[in-house]
C-alpha cells in the first residue's frame, strides 16, 4: 500500500446540502459542544492570543494601479483557520470574499470556500463550498445563546434584517424554544421581507409573521431580539440602535450584525454576554480605537466602555462558561441580557467535520487525488 497517495472529497453546495449542512438543530448541538471546548481551551485559533477572527486583506482608498480591487462597502478578503479538539481534531481554513456589489451580478453578497485538513499532517481532506456552512454556523450561535439565556416561555421574536443571516437565527431560535409562534420582522425593502414571509410559510407554517416599520417595533414586546442587518462600517450613530425603553422585562437580544445600545443598556443589571471573550480582545488590540468604529458589534462596544472605565470586566461573561455550566445561564423571568456573536472560524471547524464525516458515510462528494507520490519531498 502506497502510503504517501493523498486523496480528498470536494463538496459542491448540492453535495453539502444532501450531508445535512441545513439541520439547524444538529448544528446548534455542534455549536455548544464548540463552546465548551473553547471554555476548555481545547482550540487554537490565529493571532497572538490564538484568538483572532483571521486576517483580513485591507484595500487603500487610492492605489495607481487601477485594476486593485477598491475597499468598497462590505469588501472582505480574509483567511479564517482554525484548529479544534474535542470529538473533532480536525483543523481547516476558510476563505471568505465578500462585497455588496456582488448583488449587482445575480450573486451571494459573500463567495466562501472552506478546505478541512488532517491537524497532524495538514493533508486536505476536503474542500467544500461553505456559504451554507458559515450561514448555518452563524445562525446556531444565537440559537446556543437562546437555549441558555432566552426564557423558556418565549413566543415572540423580533427580526431585523430578514436576509439569510435573519433566516437562520429564526431557525435556531425555533430548534430551542419551541414555544415561539411569532415572528416580527423589518427589513429594508418589500422583497426582502416578501423572502421571509415565503421562507416562514414553507419551513414554519406554524409561525405568524408581522411586518413592521421601525427598530422599535421590532423591540417592543419582543421576547428574544436579534439585528441581522448588514449596512455600512464607521459610524456607530448609524448603526441600528436599541434602547431600554424599548425592551421588555426579561427579553435575550443576540445580535450578530452592526448594532449600537443607548446609555440605559449600560446598566449594570443588564448582563453582557460575549460568545468568546478572548475574540474581542484579539478583535479590540488589532484595530484602531474607538474599536467600535471599525467592528460594529455590540461585544466591540462591550470593550470600549471596559477601556474608558464605563464598565467592569467583572461584568463581562462568557457563553464557553456558561454552556460548560461554571457562569449561570438565566436567572429569573425579568432579567434583560445582551449576547454578542462574532463569528469564529472554530465553528466552521466543526459543522464541516459534522458534515464531511456525513459525506465521507453516504459516499456524497467527487473524490479528487493530490498526488499518488510528492514531486518534491
């Protein structure tokens, strides 16, 4: 037997879809049991801290050659790896192109690929396409979060923003809180929400969907809150904001998109969750401040009121510790908590495991060879 031949399966988006890369509810499983080994500290991620989101190809706004790409509105090029332990020891990368224009052209505003490797020799085991697999990743994470921390008796869901990210923190919140029978949405234009009305019809027909016109509405009398919007970066008076007024007694906002809070959000009494504390430290040393600016997520802002003095890290808690049992998880009907998701390339670790092991059972993919024998050694 020749034991220097390497082989490995490439997934299409087809292949992906029949090895299960849409079962929300195993993917929230596979993300708690990702948050327990982050708590553990068995993962490696990239940076200093071995906790980076990944790295990220940054364009100026002049350049003389004219066929660079220009740093338009949501254009990303970045490499995200990652190793995980636990059941997985597995390793991978995945690379993430994203730019708004794409929408222009008929295409998913984000393009992601995804190669999972042998952790000891880095060989490729396989390379699959990963839109679905970063969409599922991200929308199990509020779910996690939701099975923690939402209360159990929750039955309304405000949306903003009802695009794919919206679409999938509903299908998480609706694996683990089976008691939900409302969803209030706004989105930015008629057809985006008409997607959502159609998406809820097909896959929860049990649900009622309510349009409505303002961040508030959304917020209002809303038992779980989740911003799935994208928009532009810089400015967080922009941002979509939500304020304690708006929020009711005992309400879990997960927010995985830009979001700003107002200054009664600050309260101590209101808990703040981050889905992995040493993300945002990675996140808050490797840009320039106010972090916020750049990072529009709640848990960046999380760090910039820790630096200016406005907040406690005390007050800081971790969703790893929280799921692994060491921090409580809700406490009473009335509590008001904040969770913040930030996306890690440990997470596509995992559910890629998940499904290239599904794959790798039902024979689904197309084998590919790397070689039978390296040219070089």
């Amino acid at each position: 037997m020749n034991d220097t031949k390497i082989d490995f399966i490439y997934l299409s988006e087809q292949d992906m879809i029949r090895a299960g890369v849409t079962d929300m509810a195993a993917c929230v499983d596979t993300m708690e049991e990702v948050f327990h080994l982050l708590h553990t500290g068995d993962y490696r991620m990239a940076g200093p801290n071995n906790d980076s989101h990944g790295a990220m190809i940054m364009f100026p706004e002049e350049s003389p050659f004219p066929t660079m790409p220009k740093p338009t509105a949501d254009r990303r090029m970045m490499a995200m790896p990652a190793y995980l332990g636990g059941s997985f020891c597995t390793s991978g990368v995945k690379w993430y192109g994203s730019n708004i224009a794409n929408r222009d052209k008929g295409l998913p505003r984000s393009i992601l690929m995804f190669t999972l490797t042998d952790p000891d020799t880095a060989a490729p085991l396989a390379y699959m396409s990963a839109n679905l697999l970063s969409a599922y990743r991200t929308g199990a994470v509020p779910g996690v979060g939701a099975r923690h921390l939402a209360r159990k008796d929750s039955r309304v869901v405000g949306l903003l923003g009802p695009g794919v990210m919206g679409r999938t923190s509903v299908a998480a919140f609706m694996a683990t809180c089976p008691d939900i029978d409302t969803v209030k949405v706004k989105g930015r234009s008629e057809k985006s929400v008409n997607e959502f009305i159609d998406w809820a019809k097909t896959h929860y027909p049990q649900l009622t969907v309510e349009v409505v016109d303002t961040a508030e509405a959304v917020v209002r009398d809303s038992d779980i809150v989740t911003y799935c919007a994208s928009g532009e970066v810089g400015d967080p008076d922009q941002y979509p904001l939500v304020k304690r007024e708006w929020v009711k007694p005992g309400a879990f906002l997960a927010m995985p998109a830009p979001t700003n809070f107002d200054e009664d959000l600050e309260a101590p009494e209101i808990r703040k969750v981050l889905d992995n504390t040493g993300l945002y430290e990675a996140w808050y040393e490797e840009v320039p401040k106010p972090a916020h600016h750049t990072i529009p997520l709640i848990g960046v802002k999380f760090m910039d009121m820790l630096h200016a003095g406005t907040l406690d890290a005390s007050a800081l808690e971790d969703l790893g510790a929280i799921v692994s049992g060491d921090s409580p998880g809700r406490r009473n009907d009335d509590e008001i908590i904040m969770m913040s998701v930030g996306g890690m390339p440990v997470e596509d670790v995992a559910w890629a495991t998940v499904i290239y092991r599904k794959a790798v059972e039902q024979g689904i993919g197309v084998r590919l060879n790397l070689w039978d024998e390296p040219a070089l050694k």
